[in-house]
C-alpha cells in the first residue's frame, strides 16, 4: 500500500535531483524525512551540488548560532531586569538618611572587605562605587576630612602610574596629593591589561577605633540575626 506521500514522490525526487537538502524539502512538502531517505537513497548529486548542500549547512549553523546567542542575550536581559525591580522594591523601603543603617552597611562590607591587620581603618577595592561609599560614610557619620584620609594603589607593570592616579583622584574626588603611595606589581610586566581595569586603590584613615567599632557592630549584627532565627519556636 502506498503511503499517502506518494503523490509527492516525484515533485520531491526532481527537487533532491536539482541539488536541495532533505531539510528544505522536507520543510516544503511537509514529507517525514524518514520517507525522504528512502526515496533519495539511489540519487547521487554531482560534486557542485554537494559542496553546495555542505556550504548551505555551515551558513545555516552560523545563522542558527547567531540567533541563539541574540536569544540568550534577550533572556539573559529579563533576568537583569527583574533583578533589577527585585531590588528597587527593598531599596524604596530603606530610609537613606539613616545613619544607623548606612553604619551599618559599612560595617558588614568592611567585615568582607576592610583590613583587619593593620592599626588602622582601611578598605581597598577596584570599583570606586565602594570606595566612594567608604569615603562617604568616613565624612558623614565619623566626621573625617579629606586631610585625614590616605590612598594608595596597587598597579599592573604596564599602566601609568601618573594617569591612574589622576583618575581615582577625580573619581574619589580627593585631591592629588592624598595618594601618597603607588605600588607596581611587578609579576605583571609582559601580560596585557585591560583597558577598563584601574588597579586597586585602598583608602586609609589612622583612626583604628572606626575599624574595632565597624567589625563589633558587623559581628554583633550577625549573631542577632541568627539567634533570632535559630531560637524561634
């Protein structure tokens, strides 16, 4: 009994004689290609045709890879979005003018970030959001001027030591001579940097009470909140 592609049969052989891939008949007349290969399996295609077929192939596989990634993308977009919603919801319930929680998130990223060693408050980082949120707190709540406050960098062999220094001074918005010590690592010379790669700058004050609060208050925080969940009934 012959299946009900049959009809087909010829208008599908003169399309794989003409040099088309079972993909696009198979997608034209809507045949299974389980058939097509049946059909197609004593037609042989010149040499043209099938380095024809194989080019076809590849552009379509760069096509398919090209859409893939714009896709990702696109996914990968909604995903920053809603974190980004998630985010603006518990920020607009925080009241920014508090000291006590400002205080507060210095203290817990000081506890992930800051120097623990040295006799001194300090906190080094390569994004100036955070440093700038150090400095900021240093001002406010601790009442530090710019005279109390130090910088130093830490550079890859190949960056400009002068250049670098002009862009956290502008970034931090802290005078040139505030960075009183920059610091090459030499291990580096002969690789690459890149471009958006400022090196680490780490902001220091002599006051070290700041720190020994900072760490307490950090500590203490932590310990709250896990006695309150570990000891509820």
């Amino acid at each position: 009994m012959a299946s009900k592609w049959y009809k087909l049969k010829n208008e599908a052989v003169r399309l794989r004689k003409r040099g088309s891939s079972i993909r696009k008949i198979e997608s034209r007349l809507k045949i299974p290609r389980s058939t097509l290969s049946c059909w197609f399996r004593n037609i042989e295609l010149s040499a043209k045709q099938k380095e024809k077929l194989h080019n076809d192939w590849k552009n379509a596989l760069i096509k398919a890879r090209k859409k893939a990634v714009l896709w990702h993308n696109a996914q990968k977009e909604k995903r920053f979005q809603i974190a980004k919603k998630e985010a603006e919801s518990v920020i607009k319930n925080i009241n920014m003018s508090d000291f006590d929680i400002l205080e507060l998130a210095l203290a817990i990223l000081y506890f992930g970030e800051g120097s623990k060693k040295n006799i001194e408050t300090a906190l080094g980082n390569s994004d100036p959001l955070v440093l700038k949120f150090f400095i900021l707190i240093l001002r406010n709540i601790y009442h530090l001027s710019n005279e109390k406050i130090r910088c130093e960098l830490y550079l890859r062999a190949d960056q400009n030591p002068e250049k670098i220094k002009r862009y956290w001074a502008k970034a931090l918005k802290l005078p040139l001579n505030n960075f009183k010590q920059i610091n090459i690592d030499k291990r580096t010379a002969g690789s690459k940097t890149y471009s958006n790669y400022k090196g680490v700058c780490n902001v220091r004050c002599g006051n070290v009470a700041i720190k020994r609060k900072l760490i307490y208050l950090a500590k203490m925080f932590f310990d709250r909140v896990l006695y309150n969940n570990y000891m509820r009934p």
